[in-house]
C-alpha cells in the first residue's frame, strides 16, 4: 500500500450548491463530520474542528481553509496544530469537488500529504489507516444528512 493519497467519491442527491453549503458551512459540517467546527468558509480562514467533548478528553484539530469556488470546490487543510500556520509538511489537504450528475452530485474527495508529514513508517501506516477508516464511517453520513434538508420547512 502506498499511504500517500485517500480517494472516495458519493452521489449526493442535491445540487452542487446545496452539497457545497454541506461540505464548508462548520453549521453542515458537524452534522455528518466532527462534533465541533469553528472557522469562516473563505480562503486563508484558520479555526478548529474537535472530535468529541472539547472540555473533556476530545481531540480538536487544527483547520484551515485552502480554496472555496462554490458551487465546485472546496479545500481546507488539517490536523496542524492549533494556532500554527498550516502548511505543506505539517498539514494534510483535504479537497472536495462537486460534479453535476444526472439529479445529483458526484462529489470527489481526496486527502493528501500524508508521506510529507516526515512520519516515521510505522507512524505513517497508523494515520493512513486512521484516516482511511475514519473517512470510510464519515462520508457516508453526509448524503443522508443532505437528504434531511429537504425535509425542513
């Protein structure tokens, strides 16, 4: 295995301007992805995101948004740490692209930077696999929650 990039594609039965508010907006995203976001959606936007309770034993993130062409694409780059620029070398990149499909979206995404990291190998392999696991429960989740919107008054 290589541990360099992480791939996955869904079709969300939305349009790309709706999956885009879903994958930038920090309201959407800690409905199907971490269970806090703080940041603005505008390029060069630093902030958070936090796995579980952030006043207890949670894990928080660093966040930073990379690029925002609504209703095509948005990145951000992660896991630097808090309060540190994010940068190639400290931070994975993370990129979503929306394509029109059929009623839908075919919504792409892919993380990379893992072997920039400087990781040891053993290291490397842990947090390709984490990551790889975490985005394989995480991604799922969000054409359902999409399919919730259309339902609100």
């Amino acid at each position: 295995m290589e541990f360099g990039t992480i791939e996955r594609e869904v079709f969300v039965e939305a349009t790309p301007e709706i999956v885009f508010e879903v994958v930038s907006s920090p309201d959407h995203l800690r409905q199907w992805w971490p269970d806090d976001a703080r940041y603005e959606p505008t390029p060069g936007s630093a902030g958070e995101i936090v796995f579980g309770d952030r006043d207890a034993d949670g894990t928080i993130v660093g966040f930073t948004v990379v690029d925002a062409r609504p209703p095509r694409s948005f990145s951000f780059r992660w896991t630097h740490p808090v309060g540190e620029a994010a940068a190639e070398g400290n931070s994975l990149l993370v990129t979503f692209d929306l394509t029109p499909s059929g009623g839908g979206t075919l919504l792409r995404m892919t993380e990379t930077g893992f072997r920039e990291m400087g990781w040891e190998a053993a290291v490397l392999e842990q947090q390709y696999r984490e990551h790889h696991t975490g985005w394989d429960y995480y991604l799922p989740r969000l054409a359902p929650y999409v399919a919730t919107l259309a339902t609100r008054p």
